[in-house]
C-alpha cells in the first residue's frame, strides 16, 4: 500500500477557497478578502495563500488586478474549461448547440416559471426593443443576452443554467454580429422574441419550442449573410 502522502498547507488553501467560491461566499465580479485577511481567517501563512490564491487565477477562477486586488470570475474549473473551448469554437457550431438549450430552456421556462421571472424576461424583451428602435445598438446587445439568460434561469434546471451562463461570452458575440439585422427586425413578423416571450407567459412549452427554433433560425440566417 501506498503512504499517505501530508497535505500541504497550499492544497488546503486552495480548497478553502473554491470551497467559499463554489458557496457563494464571495460572488462573480466581487473582490475577496485581502491576502492578510486570508492569512487571519485561514490561520496559514502569507506564502501559503499567495500560492492558494495564484492556483485559482491559474485554473480560472480568480484574477488579479494590480492595485485593485483580487477579483472572482468564476465558480467552477470545468465551466472555465467550457467557457476556453467555446471561445475558440466555430459560430455556426456554437449556434448549433445553442439551439438545443434554447430549445430545453423555453420548455421548461413556460413550465416552470415563477411571475417573478416573468417579469424579469418581460423588462428584458422590452428594454431591447425600446433600444433598437433608438437605434442603440450597444444597450440593444445588452438586453438582448440579458432576455435569453433570463429565460434560461426561469426554466429553474441548474445544470442547464450552468451550462447556459458558459456560453455568454459566445451569445455575446453572436449578439454583437447580429445586431444590425436584429435592430431592423424588431416588432415584424421576422422577429420571434415576442412570441417567445408570450408563449412563456402562457406557459405553452410546445409554443416556446417553436418561438426558440425561430429566433436561432433567424440568427443561423443573420450570421451566413
């Protein structure tokens, strides 16, 4: 048999960290607590979390900002895996696989959606439209990834949600390409947003299926012009 090997103070740094990641403790885009923090709070020494902490900005999961401190960017060392991959993936490819979690989240956002997440998508929906009809391309963007996100998380499925929230780097780009084309679109019969919006609301998922198949279609279509 092999000896157990002694945990260093290191790994036991770096699971107390993605241990308080993983709960909450300290949320994306939030600063966690000062390296002398740390060594207070954990007990360790000062290089045993500066290395703890340089583990996790490798893995992805946290980012130094000279002079700012040290920020949290993600949750998860697979959903950073995800997310490299997806970043280097072909468009058309990721639109492929989106098509099938829009398609999963409109079913089971029309099924399992609370009025609060209605209201969360509806403000969304309409925020976006009211920027394409100024022709505020950079808000129409914004509002645009905010409406499909809101419906993955209405469809309350965290593994989908998990999967979805990846891929926002990729809708955004997606988005961002698309803009013009979906800016002149808004308020026709072209654009399916609306319906989606509306099947939701009715929670027909045999509606928002459609409705989520219309707006990648349109998408596929907009990113081969």
């Amino acid at each position: 048999m092999e000896p157990i090997q002694r945990r260093s103070l290191v790994d036991t740094v770096v699971e107390r960290l993605q241990t308080e990641i993983a709960a909450g403790t300290w949320g994306i885009g939030q600063r966690i607590p000062s390296e002398a923090e740390l060594v207070a709070q954990f007990g360790v020494s000062r290089p045993s979390v500066r290395e703890g902490v340089r583990a996790l900005a490798q893995l992805g999961l946290l980012e130094s900002r000279q002079g700012d401190g040290t920020y949290v960017i993600a949750r998860d060392p697979t959903e950073v895996a995800l997310r490299r991959t997806l970043r280097d993936a072909d468009a058309l490819e990721v639109m492929r696989v989106r098509r099938a979690l829009d398609v999963l989240a409109a079913r089971e956002a029309a099924q399992n959606r609370s009025a609060a997440d209605l209201t969360v998508i509806e403000t969304e929906l309409i925020a976006r439209n009211a920027a394409a009809r100024r022709d505020d391309q950079d808000v129409f963007i914004q509002h645009d990834v905010a409406f499909h996100l809101a419906i993955a998380m209405a469809a309350h499925n965290e593994l989908l949600a998990g999967i979805y929230v990846s891929f926002d780097s990729s809708l955004l780009n997606a988005v961002t390409a698309n803009a013009p084309g979906s800016m002149a679109i808004v308020a026709t019969i072209a654009d399916r947003h609306e319906a989606l919006f509306h099947a939701i609301r009715n929670q027909d998922p045999d509606a928002a299926q459609a409705a989520a198949l219309g707006v990648v279609d349109q998408s596929e279509k907009l990113l081969d012009a």
